[in-house]
C-alpha cells in the first residue's frame, strides 16, 4: 500500500468513530447541552432527557470512546465535559470531504463546458 493510501486509510479509521458516535440524535442532544451549559452531571444532563439516567450514561460512554467527552470524579458525582479537539477533528473531516465534492463538482463543471 501506498503511503498516500496508508493515509487516508488512517483518516477513514479515525473519522469512522467520530460520526458512528455522533449518529445518534440522543447524543448530540447531549453535546449540544455540554457546548452550551458547560460540564455536567448525569442527574443535570438527564433532567430534561427522555431517556433513563443509565441510558444518558451509556450514550456518555459511547461519546468518551469517541474522544468527544471526558468524564471524572467530583466527590460523588461523574461530571462530563466536552472535548474541543474531537469537534474540531470532525469539523476537519467535514471541510475535507467538502473539498473534495467542490473539486468533483468543479471537474464536471469543466468536462461539460468542454463539450
């Protein structure tokens, strides 16, 4: 394999996490509250959810695996945070992706126009 290959092939195994975590309205429910409200507890970030506390917990789980959260102890309580850096990295695969179709989109713009 290529190291261009070996690359992308990276990038792929990088941004599959990513958009498998946030492919869950549940989820980005629950980014939404930490990107406004800032960290959390189980028991704040559940208050208006329509799902149990133990569901909030998984769904908190899923999003850590991803990089997206991080969790730690405040005495007795799990308090959630997010991570800016996982965002910015989905928000980089986004942009690439975009490129990409604008250069396809561009390609087909010119071989029509050619004809």
């Amino acid at each position: 394999m290529s190291p261009a290959r070996a690359s992308a092939a990276h990038r792929v195994r990088d941004a599959a996490p990513l958009f498998a975590a946030l492919g869950d309205e549940t989820r980005l429910r629950l980014l939404l509250r930490l990107s406004a409200n800032g960290p959390g507890s189980i028991a704040r970030l559940s208050a208006e959810a329509d799902v149990s506390r133990q569901a909030i917990k998984k769904h908190l789980d899923v999003l850590a695996g991803a990089g997206f959260v991080r969790g730690e102890r405040r005495g007795r309580e799990h308090v959630w945070r997010l991570e800016q850096k996982r965002l910015h990295d989905a928000r980089a695969h986004l942009e690439q992706i975009a490129r990409q179709w604008d250069d396809a989109l561009d390609r087909l713009k010119r071989f029509v126009e050619a004809k």
